[in-house]
C-alpha cells in the first residue's frame, strides 16, 4: 500500500513540477531592427529584420554634378562638373612674352603680366554654355551672340557662327569656378631681326 502511495505521490510531483514550467514558460519578445552586421545601423537586440538597414554606398553626392549618384550617401570626393551652365566672369590675367632674335640669337627677351577686370578687358555679360553645344555671350554693340562649342578633355573649341573661324583654349571646371586660357604665339620678321609674342590670357568666371 505504501508502495502505491509513494508512486502515486512521486507521479504527482512530476506533474506538478511540469505544470510550473509550463505555467513559467515566456513567450520571446519581438523587436524589430537591422540584423545585418554589415549595415550601419545594425542592432544586436534586434530579433526580427524590419528591412531598415543602411549601407555606406561612396559616390558624388552633388546633384549637379556629371557623375552623380542618386545612390550615394556618403561623398567620396569624385564629383566632376560641366562647363555647361552660365558664368560670370570676374577678372583676366594675361602673362605675355616678347622675344627678338637675329640669326637664331635672342638680342631681347621681356615677360610682361598683368591681371584686369571683365570689364576692363572688354567682356560684357554672362557666358552661357548650353548642353545643345551653343556658347552665348554679349558681343560688343550689347547683343546676344550665339556661337559653337566642342570640348574634348580640357580644350575647348569655339567656332564663330559668322564667319566660321575658330578659337581654342584649354579649361579647368569645379562646382563654382570655370577658368579658361586662350593662348596665341605671333611672329614677324623686319630687317633680319624676328619678333615673337606669346601671350595666354585667362578668363576668371564664377558659377551664376
């Protein structure tokens, strides 16, 4: 009799004992977050991946830039930029050598340079340069003079529409500055003695 007491007793403990871990037993709790340990925003707490995890995606940020990378969010300093837009020029530098030579020898040689106003230098109103290949800019009567323009790494090309004749430079282009240098070499000969002038003039604008 006590045999069967002690097993019905040893039965109900284990019963027991089940029902209390049963009864303790807690459900996980739920937190949302970025489980991707690659992501930037990862969260070690986070049980389930709600889909809000960032990378570092590097590329031009700058929206007006040729490169731009809707994706990027973080600038890696790449950026490049057109000529196209509209400029305002600011100031001229010219740097100018003259060179006189007989017989193939230099007798005088002279550097000159000097900067000046847009204004001072003849230039009136803003450059534009449109995406279509036309430059437009104020010739010297107060009119709108529309020409052409190639660019081909850093030399520009621009054709006059009148008479079709061409200028070259070369140029350099950030965000807020365009600098463009047109340079010329002139030589002639009078009783034996030759005279050389180079000059390069550099056309200072900033962005409008």
């Amino acid at each position: 009799m006590k045999k069967v007491f002690y097993t019905l007793l040893a039965v109900s403990i284990i019963f027991a004992a089940c029902k209390k871990e049963e009864d303790e037993f807690v459900t996980p709790t739920l937190v949302n977050g970025c489980t991707d340990t690659s992501a930037t925003n990862y969260n070690t707490y986070a049980t389930n991946d709600d889909g809000s995890c960032i990378y570092i995606i590097s590329g031009c940020t700058d929206s007006i830039a040729t490169n731009y990378n809707i994706l990027a969010n973080v600038d890696d300093g790449s950026c490049t930029y057109s000529i196209v837009g509209v400029w305002i020029p600011n100031t001229v530098s010219v740097n100018s050598n003259q060179t006189a030579t007989v017989g193939g020898q230099i007798v005088q040689s002279y550097d000159t340079s000097y900067t000046m106003t847009a204004q001072e230098a003849g230039i009136e109103g803003d450059i534009e340069f449109t995406s279509d290949g036309s430059v437009i800019t104020t010739n010297n009567d107060g009119d709108l003079e529309t020409d052409s323009y190639t660019t081909s790494g850093s030399n520009l090309i621009v054709t006059n529409s009148n008479d079709g004749s061409t200028d070259d430079a070369t140029y350099t282009v950030t965000k807020t500055d365009l600098a463009f240098t047109i340079s010329e070499t002139e030589t002639e000969t009078d009783m034996g003695t030759t005279f050389t002038s180079t000059y390069d003039m550099t056309i200072n604008c900033t962005r409008e």
